[in-house]
C-alpha cells in the first residue's frame, strides 16, 4: 500500500509569486493554476491514501473551490476533510482562515473516520481514518514548542486506545527534527519512515525535518522518498508499507 502525505498550502504555490506584489500577497490571492500541478503530482504517485495539509475549502483565495473535493474527484477517491481549528474557535469566523483545514483521500476500502482535537493550540484537528488492518492520524501541530508537547500528550492517549497498528503523519513543526520527538516515538512505538532525517522544509532548499510519517511495528515500511516537486513550501513524503494481518 502507497502513503502520500503533502503539506499542500492551500494551493498558493512557493517562491517569488508569493510575494507579488507585495509581501505574503499569495495567501489572500492565491494561485489559480497551481491547484491542477498539485492534483497532477498526486495522481502520478498513485497512492492508495493521500494525506493533505493546509487545503483550502472555498475562500475567495481557492475563486471557491474546495481543493480536496477537487482532487479526490480527479482521482476518483473519496475524501474526509475538516477545518483544522476548534469549534469554538475565533478563527471559524474569519474570512478565509475559517475555510483552512486538513484532508484525507483515499478508496473505498476506508472504514470510517474521527475528528479529534486537541485541547491546546490553534490548529487542533486529528483527523483519525480507519482502514481494515491499521488506522492513521493527521496532525498539523502547533508551531508554540510548549502546546506541541501538550498536544503530543493528548495524541498519544488516542494512540494507545487504538486496538489497530498505528502510522501518525503530518506537519509536526519540529524546528529541532526528530530529536524533538523522539521520546513521544518511543511511548508509543513508534519509528519513522524517514530513516535518514531528510529535510522537506523549505520545498527549494530544504534545511529542516518538519514533516513526518511515523509507524508502530506491525507496519513494515518498503519503500520511503521525498520527490523533489515544488508546489508548496514543503515537499511531499511518499512511503510504501505492508501491515502484519492480525
């Protein structure tokens, strides 16, 4: 089975056009034709699930389009998507701001999925999705180093409560890598697809390990790269995994 997780930032692109014509103007603006690169990528890494952060579900800066449904109807799969604040946030009522959130994609082999939050933080969704044999959480944690280990804490509850082999993914904002981590990895028996730390962050020079796709024993990675494409800030991770039948 294929695993794609991409920070996808809304679509907006990276580089020089982020900042025409004046700084950050890409957020408010958009980029109408990256949203079909990005689609494009996806569809050519053929992945079974695909893990979207920061997807945009019909601001005035998609022109209206949820980018999630967008791709999933392309590559005709299903889509769970949610915005990545709580319910009571401020942010559910701002423009813009209350239509970013994250995604999954994936077949029809899914089995259902739970919205979490954590209870600290401003981007607090997890999203859980169920498959046959293993579940995966999504998480874009908090960029605060002390609400990261709060919500750390809270994901691994959810993750020994899980009956099923467990592969955590998402942005995790470890401006340190995997030192920071490491002991919530070993908590909960986890390891990382990502066995030689490289970088994904920033998409054109990449310098920092701030996107992860974790795993707990059962799951047997086969297969782990970052392909060099730049749409987005980050780069994408791809990994392909077998899990033990219980």
């Amino acid at each position: 089975m294929r695993f794609l997780l991409y920070n996808i930032r809304y679509g907006v692109g990276s580089g020089a056009s982020m900042h025409v014509p004046l700084p950050g103007a890409g957020y408010l603006i958009g980029n109408k034709g990256n949203l079909a690169k990005i689609t494009d990528f996806i569809a050519s890494a053929d992945a079974d699930i695909v893990g979207l952060i920061e997807v945009d579900s019909g601001s005035i800066r998609s022109r209206k389009i949820h980018q999630a449904e967008i791709i999933a109807q392309s590559l005709a799969m299903n889509t769970s998507y949610e915005c990545k604040y709580g319910e009571s946030s401020i942010n559910q009522l701002l423009p813009i701001v209350r239509k970013q959130g994250n995604a999954f994609l994936a077949a029809d082999r899914v089995h259902g999925e739970t919205f979490h939050y954590f209870d600290t933080g401003i981007k607090r969704l997890i999203i859980e999705l169920e498959m046959a044999d293993f579940a995966i959480f999504l998480v874009h944690l908090s960029l605060k180093y002390r609400h990261r280990h709060l919500q750390l804490r809270h994901l691994y509850d959810l993750i020994k409560a899980t009956k099923k082999p467990v592969i955590v993914a998402g942005d995790f904002n470890t401006f340190w890598g995997e030192d920071e981590i490491y002991l919530f990895m070993r908590a909960a028996g986890l390891w990382s697809a990502n066995v030689e730390g490289l970088p994904s962050y920033p998409s054109r020079a990449p310098r920092k390990e701030l996107d992860f796709i974790l795993h707990q024993k059962e799951v047997h990675i086969t297969n782990f790269e970052i392909p060099q494409v730049h749409y987005s800030d980050h780069l994408p991770l791809i990994c392909d995994f077998e899990v033990d039948k219980t």
